[in-house]
C-alpha cells in the first residue's frame, strides 16, 4: 500500500500530467469559493495530503501563504524541489492530517483529489474535527471526490507517459464491493527504460466509496455550514462526476 506515494513519487507528476493540465481550472474554482463562501477573507491556506505540490504551487503562484503537509516524505522531497525551481517560499511540513494541531491559524484548509477517500467514518470524523480546529471563524474547508458508479468500468484502462527517456505504461482497474461501500483501486505501472530493464509496481489501495449526502452528514457537526458543489461549479447538478465539499466554520 502506498507504493505510488513512495516507491513512484519521482514518477508522479508524470502518472498525473492530465491532473496538472487542469489544475489551474480547480484553482480558479476554489479562489471562486474563497470570494463568495468564506466569511473572512483568505490569506494563509493549509493544503493536506498535499503529494508532489501540485495544487499547493498553483495557490502559492497566485499570492497566498501555503502551508503543504504529507504523510509521504518522498512525495515532500519533490514538492520542495518543485517549490525552489520556482521560487516559491512554501512551508511543507510531513505529518498524519489525522494529528495536526493547528488552532485557528488558516483562512482556507483544502485536500484535493479524492484523499478524503482513504478514510473510514471514523476517522473522516477526526478528520473533520482537526479541520475544524484549524481553522480561523468563518474560514472554510474545501475537499473533492469523485462519484464512483457501483458497476465499475467495463475493463482497465491503459496509457502511456514519457518522462525522460524513460516510458511508462500504466494500467488502472478497479474492484468494487457495493454492500460495504469499498473500491480497490489497483494500479499496475510499468517503465521502461532505454536498455530494455523493465520495472514493474503493483498499487493496490482500499479506498471508502461515500455518497455526497453522506459526507454532508458527517461534516455538519463540525461546521457552521456545509455546501456541496458539483464538478467546477457552485450548484449540484444529477449527474455531476465529481464533488466539492465546502465546510464553513462557526464564526463568534
């Protein structure tokens, strides 16, 4: 478990180019939801689970005051790396997001694609809680997931990347148990390096399959008011294939 946020964290970014491509779109929303849905403005963000960098960067290039924090050491060493070829003054700390201390330091928390998925009801609670504790009044916490269709997809989907001379061909499938809402994500990426050496990794993850009336249910608790948002747009529309989570917290 976790091989793709240590074993492959140098060949992340290129697994995830698709993600990187559209990751300036995800921001422009999430700035939208700074504006219209904090109640104070936002300045500093802390960005959990937040891997190679990849939203953190994008929120430091546009003037906030980030800081990233991971449970992957590997994943930091090339976010830190990324963060220095730009020029950008970005804290990463690493640390479990179920452990963070803060109280009322931020103006915005986030944790992008999917992560929210690793947890169980329990510790999406924790979770919750710690965001909650955080953040400053009238601060929000914004998290994505997408909808996962019980049936699966009709087979593994395979592409390839090229990093260097270095090609990747990677294969996804997914095993999904509807009765207790569990999805196996499974990975299998292959390089190819110029020499003919082949080397393969196997990722085999249990992610939680939550419904967005579910999450809703679990975070009100903990926030003033929760939203929840549709694709890149503040609305929920049926047939919506990711959703925003946006937490509001208690202003005094």
């Amino acid at each position: 478990m976790y091989e793709l946020y240590t074993l492959l964290a140098e060949y992340y970014d290129t697994i995830y180019r698709r993600r990187i491509e559209r990751v300036k779109a995800e921001i422009d929303f999430v700035e939208e939801i700074f504006k219209e849905d904090a109640k104070r403005e936002v300045r500093r963000v802390l960005d959990l689970a937040c891997g190679t960098g990849i939203p953190t960067l994008e929120l430091a290039e546009r003037g906030y005051e980030v800081v990233g924090l991971d449970l992957h050491e590997e994943m930091l060493r090339v976010a830190r790396r990324k963060a220095k070829e730009r020029n950008l003054k970005i804290e990463f700390l690493q640390g479990d997001v179920l452990e963070i201390a803060f109280k009322n330091e931020f103006d915005a928390v986030t944790m992008f694609f999917s992560t929210i998925m690793y947890f169980d009801e329990e510790d999406l609670r924790k979770l919750f809680s710690k965001v909650a504790e955080a953040l400053k009044p009238g601060g929000v916490f914004i998290t994505d997931f997408p909808c996962w269709f019980y049936g699966g997809r009709d087979g593994p989907v395979v592409w390839n990347e090229q990093k260097g001379e270095e090609k990747l061909v990677i294969m996804d499938w997914r095993e999904v148990e509807p009765a207790v809402q569990k999805l196996r994500f499974k990975r299998l990426v292959q390089i190819l390096r110029p020499n003919g050496e082949v080397k393969a990794f196997l990722v085999d993850d249990e992610l939680n399959i939550y419904t967005p009336r579910e999450v809703r249910l679990l975070a009100e608790k903990y926030f003033e008011k929760v939203k929840i948002y549709g694709n890149l747009k503040r609305e929920l529309s049926p047939n919506d294939m990711r959703y925003w989570i946006v937490g509001i917290a208690k202003s005094f």
